[in-house]
C-alpha cells in the first residue's frame, strides 16, 4: 500500500555534520552525477510518509557497483550518513535524512543482468522496478510475483521486506530473494548466496540484509526467484454481508489449504471510497477481492471450494473479471484504496497501521479494529492482505487538528498492542523505519533488539549507513 | 541422509582449558543433570562424522530454558566452549569438542509446547524430533513436512538448516522456522520472530540463527509452520535407460512448475545396494521415486503431467505404491541408501558430498560427477534430492588406505569445484561444520565470511560457542 504516515515524534538525534572536503571529494569524484540542488534534494529527502526533516546534503546518482563502493568509502571516511534511494515509495521514512548526510540514488542502475529463464531465477541491479522487470522477462512465460502495490525498486523491496496482494501464494521478498551483492559500510563488495535453490552454507547473509532497511550495506545486485505464468487466471469479487463474515471466509480459505493467489478485503466503507475514486460501481458492503491461479482444472477446484465457504458465510455471489483487462482494472482500484481513501476528505493525512496477526487471530485483530475507528468517529480506510493476517487502518485526519493525529495514534497504539497480545507483529511488509520503534521493542523484546544493535555496530562501527532507522544506537 | 564423513585434515586449533572451578559450579548447579563419565562424554563427542576429536569434559542435560542459561552463563564466565547436542545426527562433526568444552545436551527438552492447528503452526522445545512431532500432532489433520531423513531434533535441523525429501515442494528450515527463542552467548534468553506468517519488523535475527550451527546462540525453543495433509497421496517409481534421462525429467518437472512433493534419484549402482539391503526387488537401472500431494483431482493432473514428461525420455511404467504401508516402505528404503552403501563395502567409511546447483545446470554435475567416480574404480552410491537441484555421492573408502582417502577427497574437491562455477553451493542441507570450511570461502568469498566472522566476535565475544564451526576465528 502506497500511504503516507504522520508519526507521532521523530526519535531526538543532532544532524551529523557533512564536511565541505567531503562534498569537494565527491565532486571530484562524481563530476555531473553528483547534485546539491534544492530541488533534487528535497525531492530525495521524502518518501510517501510525511516528517518533516531537513534535505540531505547532496545527492549521488551511481551508475554501478563501483560508484556505489566509492561514494560509501568516502563517507566511511568522513563519517557522514548515506541513505540508499531507489524510488521514494517507501512509507516509514526510511529515506529522510534525519542524522543529514548524503542521498545515494541507485535508480539509475537499472539493467536486468542475466534471466536465467531455465532456473526460474533472474538478476537484476536494484533500480529494476517490479513493472520494469514484468515487461523484460515478459518473453519467457515467467513472472515475478511480489508485488506491493507500489512500482517500487527490486532494491528497496528486499531492503524493506516487502510483500503485498501476491505474497499468500508466493511468499514475500524474505522467500523470493536467493542472492546478493552488497556494499559494507567500509566500501567493501560482497557477495551473499548463490542461485542455488537452498543452501546450508554459513550465516544467511541474504536474509540478514533483506529486511535491514539499507542500515547494514547498500545492495547493489539482486537475484530473485521467477514463477512460470499460470496457466489459468481467474479473479472475482465477492461481498459479504457483514465484515466478521468475509474475515472468517478468508480464515476458513486459509486453514483448508486452498492454493490462493490474492485474498484481499476491503470493507464497506472503503468500498465507497473506491467506486467513488475510481468510478466503479461495487456493491457497497465488505468485499474480497481472490485471484486463483493453476491449470485449468485446479483453478476451477479452488474456486469451487472457495465458493463453498464463502457460500456458507452468506457471500453474494461471485463477480468474476474475465479478461486480462477486467482483472487489471480490479487490481488498479484495489492498489488506489489509499489514494481513495485521501481523496474522500481532502487535505486530510492518512496514519496508516500495518499489523499481521496468526490468521485464526483476524477476526479478533480486524473487526476490533474497525469498530474502534467508527466508534471514534475518525474517517478511515480499511484493507487487507487478509490471507497473510495483514491489514491496513487508514486514518485520514485532519493535519491541522493535534487532537485528531493523537486519536489516531491513539487508534493504532490500540490495534499494535492488540496484534502483539494476538501473537503477530507490528508490521507485515512496511518496515520499521521512524514509526514503528517503540512498537519493534514491544514485540520482540529489548534482547532481541539490543542484538540486532549489537550486529549493527559490528558491521557498521561508524553508522553511516542510514542511521537512526529501526533504532537508534 | 544420514552420513559419515571423512575429512581431510581437522583445523588445527588447540583444546582450550576446562577449569575444575567450572566444572565444580557445574556441579553445584546440576547435580545428577551433569555427568563426567567417559561413556556418556564419549557418545556426545562425535556425530555422524568420523573426525577423531578428544570429547568434552562433561555432559550437561538440560530440561528447561534456565538450565540452558545458567549453563551458558557460567561457560561465559569461565570462558568454556559450550556445543549444543539433539541427537547426535549431523554430518559434519558439528557436535564435535574441536576446542574441548563441555556439551550441552537439549534432548530431554522434548515437550510440544502448543499446537495451534487453527494457525498452522506448532512450538516445540528443541529436543523434540520430526517423527515424534509428527505423531504428537497426529490428530489435527496437519503434518510437518521437513524430513531429512534421520530422526533428527527440530533444534538440530533449526540449527543446520536441514532439508531433505520434501523440501522440493514444502522448502527447508529456512523457509518453515517462524520464530525462535535461543540462549545468547552471555546467557540471555531472547525471543525472535513471532507467530504471523510475515514480518518487516528489524533483522531477521530468526533466520540468522537457522544454520548458525550453534555458534551464535542455544535454541530453546522453535516455532515452525505445519501444513494440511494433503487429500491425496501417490508415490511411484520409475526406471530410465540412462541416468541423463532421469535427470533431463526432474528437469522438466521443476521448470513446467509441476507442484511435486519429492522427486528423488537413486542411480543403477545404488539401486543396487539398496536392492541387496532392503531385500527389494527395483529394476537396476536409475530410477526416480516420486510423490505427488494434492486433491485426488490435482494429483492426477500432476501424475498425467510427470508420465508424459517421463515417456519422452524413455521412461518404463510407473510401479505404484498404493498403499500407505507400501509408500513407507519405499521411503524407508530411500533413507537407507547411505547405510546400504556402506555395507556394499565391509569395513569402509563414506566420504558424502552435499552440492546444491540451479536446476538447469544438475545434468552438468551430477552426471559428469557420477562418471569421475566410475572412471576413478572407487566404489560409491548417489542419491539426490533432485528436485532441489541438490545430490550427494558417497564415495565408499577403506579407512586403511590413506590413497583411497586422498582420491576421495579430491574427487569431492572436483565436485564442489563444478558446482560452485554453476553457480552453486558446497552444501544444500548438511551445512559447513568442519569439513567445508574451505569450500565456504571458495563459495562466498573472504568478505562474506569476514561478515560471518565479525557478526560472530561481537555476539559471542569469548568465543564459547561451538567454536571452531563454520569458520575458526
């Protein structure tokens, strides 16, 4: 989901000074692929979540691993902060500069390196977008399926961990990622796993640095896992008549094992929000949104089942996308819920929450959720990527009024500590970053935090590579 | 699979003193928990390897998390190696006392701590094996499907990453382990992960201790998925007129994307010795065995699927096993291929190999292997998780022939050599242990390890545990 937060307080640490020999270093260096124009900084100094920090310094455009190495190796060298930028869309501020330093924007390494169509694997350098790479391996029958919703950077969504619509079936970047290369924080080029399958060889680098949110090395190179397109695609909506009903479907859909691509709801109220936004005509009361994939007759098997279930949960009956362009429209309004959900109250800010709770817990993490939003009269979104236990509350507010940000922080404090007592953690795909600290220590602990502060000193004994996110030293 | 090694040359790292100090606190804390009789210290000082390594000093059987701590502690304090112990059934002399030390044995930790069959998911103490587990969660209708073929703990297979037979379909530990609890170095019992099917929340320090061998921490505790028992089962097998054109058909399984729960290979010479160990009767010639999960509807779709594949490489008709009994049988004989092996040669050790290789490139090593093992006169059984991309030969050596050790080794070393320029990995699922400790650099580089190495110093300062493993310091 592509949604800005208004976070309550950023956590209180000085910008770090950037040192003119620095920034004279690197321009020597990168001549023309070097910018300290306010616009490009300030374009680099936010992301889709709404702090409000200082621009960086400047911005690097690298071109290659080696600009990559170089620009870290002198601001190992004159202990500035570095910031990895693939395409801003990241939600909790992983990309302010909030200890200063410097932007290195990695866009421009963009190449799909080698489509090992045959392996079902593909590398790419970490500015390929997830569209970009749809459309380059287009020509072999294969697909990669992560897909937040967002056109983010191959880069950015193994930095952050993401996930999204797909990740029911096919797993989230922690599953997809087989391979890394990587810059330490001394400059170094490393290189983490192999394009085999699975591996028993040492530490799991890779998956230590997916998900590191560019604190422990700039990723430079990514090799990610392909999936033969399905030959059978079906997708439908399906409205229920009350919430409770379509949380508990999609629980039963999940406990029997059906196979199933895509299984998002949205409820009521953001249906409303969507057919006005995206000018459809939904029926206006809680709605799953299911893809299948698989031969033809699987296909037909799992929707049978599924249709079963929803049957037995009162669901009106199935509207079905049938073509290729149908399904992108479905999906198109389905990835615009955010968007919707801003443009129903304008000028509002939308504080989003991301929880994902063990599916048995959904009812109990969702439904309380929803009713202590209405029952605070606050305007909201709602949607979810139900089939994973994951949802997200949109509360849209006014960001003139301090008593609105603080009853929706208040709403989503609520809902964290619901999610945490349920078993599941404070955030599903978007990461930690500026928002979710307090809430990291709460589930796992101030052990397993100080460990990963432990291993963060370690490999980075000067933070430089994007402080101040996930904790603070 | 389930054995020995022999390896080329142990690192050599001094026994580290074991205070009597130390062992008295023991003492004290432990009382009949600890023993210091040779026998009891001789069975927890070797493994399935065949390294000859002094054992450790004493053995600590531990029943709960704090016994697990406070034996940390006090090996901490008295800066003493402390070597985790399940079983005993890892490959690569990860239980062996190569510094001296004490073991720690988790075993009588054996309790199921909470089904959540609504979930899918299921918490057990480390000393709990996959065979007991899946009895004790017999009635839920969900199974645990790792199997690695030995009866091993799921804190032992947590701590090597273990795979094996289903991992084709169900992936490895890597994949299955949601969320830990595990001693630190400093005797801290800390928490990772949680019980939600995703996270973005921090490191994924979960994944960091899965095949950290037990050199980062103690697991106390694993929370791991479980999935439905499928509907319908069917095995087969299926003989080839070549060993190429039972290669050349996993292939084509995996790259068609057919959902296949195991796909294992054994070649004529295997089947050989596994014929004359089981008192089977399979046709001598290579062979895959295959099992399909699914609906009754999706298993034929598979099996339709598979047979067609396998025509066009020649293949004779699939023998069914039709019932339960039947496919235990077959599978009971797989597990045994090692042991079968091994007494094809009365008096021999095996030296295994465990490389895992992108599925396109498995012809080039595995069939290029198999031929320099014939061509080299030594004797020696293959089997493969070749679905995975991933086999093991066991060249079968008379221990009294140091010439038959050397060529062993070196035909390893050309296997390993192969399938590292394939872009594969030394070890799929057996992990590094002792005897891969050089092949780890060839495979990842000096800066990954280095990576390795600095992780370790700083979580595990005084090098207590299971030093020496993966890489020495």
């Amino acid at each position: 989901m592509n949604t800005p937060h208004l976070p309550p307080l950023l956590p209180e640490v000085a910008q770090r000074p950037v040192p003119p020999a620095f920034l004279a270093a690197l321009q020597a260096r990168f001549g023309e692929q070097l910018s300290t124009a306010l616009v490009v900084r300030e374009q680099h100094g936010r992301d889709e979540s709404a702090f409000d920090v200082p621009p960086p310094s400047a911005v690097v455009f690298a071109q290659n691993t080696q600009d990559v190495s170089d620009a870290v190796t002198l601001a190992a060298q004159y202990r500035v902060p570095v910031i990895p930028f693939g395409v801003g869309s990241s939600l909790e501020g992983h990309l302010l500069a909030v200890q200063g330093g410097i932007s290195l924007d990695v866009s421009r390494m963009n190449q799909v390196l080698s489509i090992n169509a045959e392996d079902l694997t593909v590398t790419v350098q970490p500015g390929v977008t997830r569209k970009q790479l749809n459309d380059e391996i287009k020509s072999t029958g294969l697909f990669f399926p992560i897909d937040p919703g967002a056109d983010a950077t191959i880069g950015g969504m193994s930095a952050t961990r993401a996930s999204g619509t797909n990740a029911v079936r096919y797993g989230t970047m922690r599953e997809n990622v087989l391979a890394l290369e990587v810059v330490t924080a001394s400059g170094e080029v490393i290189r983490t796993g192999t394009r085999a399958k699975k591996s028993s060889a040492g530490y799991d680098l890779t998956r230590l640095i997916v998900g590191s949110e560019g604190t422990l090395g700039v990723i430079t190179e990514v090799t990610v896992k392909l999936y033969p397109l399905p030959e059978a695609v079906m997708a439908a909506t399906c409205s229920f008549p009350t919430l409770a009903d379509a949380v508990n479907t999609t629980i039963q859909i999940i406990q029997m094992g059906v196979p199933i691509a895509r299984c998002e709801l949205l409820d009521e109220n953001t249906i409303r929000m969507v057919n006005a936004h995206s000018k459809l005509s939904l029926p206006e009361s809680s709605m799953l949104l299911l893809e299948f994939h698989g031969s033809p007759d699987g296909v037909k098997e799992q929707v049978a089942l599924v249709q079963d279930i929803a049957n037995e949960h009162g669901a009106a009956a199935f509207a079905w996308a049938e073509t290729p362009e149908e399904r992108t429209r479905l999906w198109t309004a389905r990835h615009n819920a955010y968007f919707a959900g801003v443009q129903s109250r304008p000028g509002c800010k939308a504080i989003t929450t991301d929880t994902c709770v063990p599916i048995s817990h959904l009812a109990d993490a969702l439904l309380d959720s929803v009713t202590e939003a209405r029952e605070a009269g606050l305007p909201y979104f709602m949607v979810g990527h139900v089939g994973d236990g994951n949802f997200h509350m949109g509360y849209l507010i006014d960001p003139n009024k301090p008593e609105e940000r603080a009853l929706a922080e208040q709403l989503n404090h609520q809902l964290v500590t619901r999610a945490l007592k349920l078993g599941g953690t404070c955030t599903g795909e978007h990461g930690v970053g500026l928002h979710k600290q307090g809430f990291l220590v709460e589930e796992t602990g101030n052990g397993a935090v100080e460990m990963m502060r432990t291993i963060k000193r370690a490999l980075d004994p000067h933070n430089i590579l994007n402080p101040g996110k996930i904790f603070t030293l």
